[in-house]
C-alpha cells in the first residue's frame, strides 16, 4: 500500500541506487516522454514529498531538472545490478529504465511521470499540507488545515493530501480507530484534532525504514493492522465484528463498538 512511509522508503532505494551516478542510459515507456534522453545527466538527489517522488537531476550548462513520478496504489520502483534480471513486475508494466554503471532503476505503472525544471517543483506539490516525513512537518498547520473544512468528515480530511501530505486509506483507518472515532464524525465535531493528527504522523513515521506496515507493533502476518483489511473479523478490543464500507469513492474500516456512530 503505497502510503507516506512507502513513498520515503522507495526514495531511499532509489537513492542508494542513483544518487550521484551519472546516467548511462534512460528509457521512458510514457508518451509525453517517450523521446527524453538523460544520458549524461547526474542524479543529485532521491527525495520524497507526501506521495509524490522526486529525482533531482544536473548537468553541467543546464539548469536543474526533476523527474517527477506518483506511485498510487499500484506503481513501485525496483533497483537491480547492471546484469540482473528484472522480476517482481510484468514486463509491460514498466514505464521508466534509469541506467548507471552500478545499477539499474526500473519504475512500474508509474502515474503523473513528469519531467520539468526543478525550480518549478511547486507546480506539482506546492499544493500539498505539510509532509508528515518532511522537514517541514507542522502539525499546527495541518490542523489549522482540516480546521477551515468543518463539515467534511474526519476521513475524508486525513486522506486529502492538500492538509497533510501521506495518509492513505490504511492510515486513515488505523488512526481514527485508535482515536475511538467514527469516520463520518464533522471535523467540527471532533474534540481533539491536534492529538488526531499527532498520532496519525507517528504511525506513518513508526514504518519509516522497513517494508511491513504495522500499526499493532507486530510483524506478524494477520497482526499488523487493528481494522483495515479486517472486514468481519473481531475487534482487537472487543471482538465485535469490524465493518467495511464506501467512503468518498474510497472504503473504510472500522468498529461500530469501539468507533460509534455519534
């Protein structure tokens, strides 16, 4: 699931494998680019902001340029040896080939591929709230952002990556869950907005530098996660059975026990 801590970890693969190594060759699977050449171009920086990915790239005599890609819910990027095979992904998946002389970058069903002058980053992710796994986390400004939106439900202000860049459905889930609250609950009807918030960035900030996405504290397969993915299971609290159901074109979890209807 491709959320906040995903989207870091990918850029710290991505930054093992790239940063400062000049590209030997690049092969761009998307029609908007299906002409770039980077050969030549040296890869600066692998940086992440919410769920957007950013590779900062240089070449002597040019300005700056970012390689800009979203992950989704279904796009991952891979590093392989120069002569290793690529597996995890269908071949017609792929949709960028980054080449150096010490690996090879393969990003599949990849969304939004973009490439534009670095100094005009802002036109892809100026709009996003602060970055939970950012420099510029600000939790009072991601309150005083869902704040300005009191009727919009308490989900639908976690998932809108304009208050707070990173939470996803699972996040979403598992943090209103712990809060005891009800996803339809009105901003303006939630009682502690800062300690929702709060907790929100310490889930995601938790699986920031592994790949298993616990919520629980175990890694054990089927004990990650309290609700999300859960449907009709017992409550880790209570044992009454979690529920499923559309939410803003999207699916939540929750207990009707321990998270009750207002």
């Amino acid at each position: 699931m491709p959320e906040g801590d995903t989207v870091w970890n990918t850029a710290r693969v991505l930054e093992k494998a790239l940063t400062g190594e000049v590209l030997t060759g690049s092969d761009f699977r998307v029609p908007r680019l299906a002409t770039t050449d980077l050969t030549g171009w040296t890869v600066a920086e692998s940086a992440s902001r919410g769920k957007h990915l950013l590779l900062r790239l240089t070449r002597d005599g040019r300005p700056p340029h970012t390689l800009h890609s979203h992950l989704r819910m279904d796009g991952a990027w891979r590093a392989y040896a120069p002569r290793e095979r690529w597996t995890g992904r269908p071949a017609h998946l792929i949709r960028v080939v980054l080449r150096t002389a010490r690996s090879v970058a393969v990003g599949y069903h990849l969304h939004e591929v973009t490439l534009i002058p670095t100094a005009e980053e802002d036109r892809l992710v100026g709009h996003l709230g602060p970055d939970l796994l950012g420099a510029d986390w600000d939790p009072a400004e991601a309150v005083r952002r869902i704040a300005a939106k009191p009727s919009a439900t308490i989900a639908e202000a976690l998932l809108d990556q304009r208050n707070l860049a990173g939470v996803g459905n699972l996040y979403k889930a598992e943090t209103l869950f712990l809060r005891g609250l009800w996803p339809w609950t009105p901003v303006d009807e939630v009682t502690d907005l800062a300690g929702t918030v709060e907790l929100a960035q310490k889930l995601v900030a938790s699986n920031r530098g592994r790949w298993t996405q616990t919520t629980t504290g175990s890694l054990r397969r089927g004990e990650t996660n309290y609700v999300y993915g859960r449907r009709a299971q017992p409550c880790r609290r209570c044992a009454t059975a979690i529920r499923k159901a559309e939410q803003d074109e999207r699916v939540t979890y929750w207990c009707p026990r321990c998270q009750p209807e207002p």
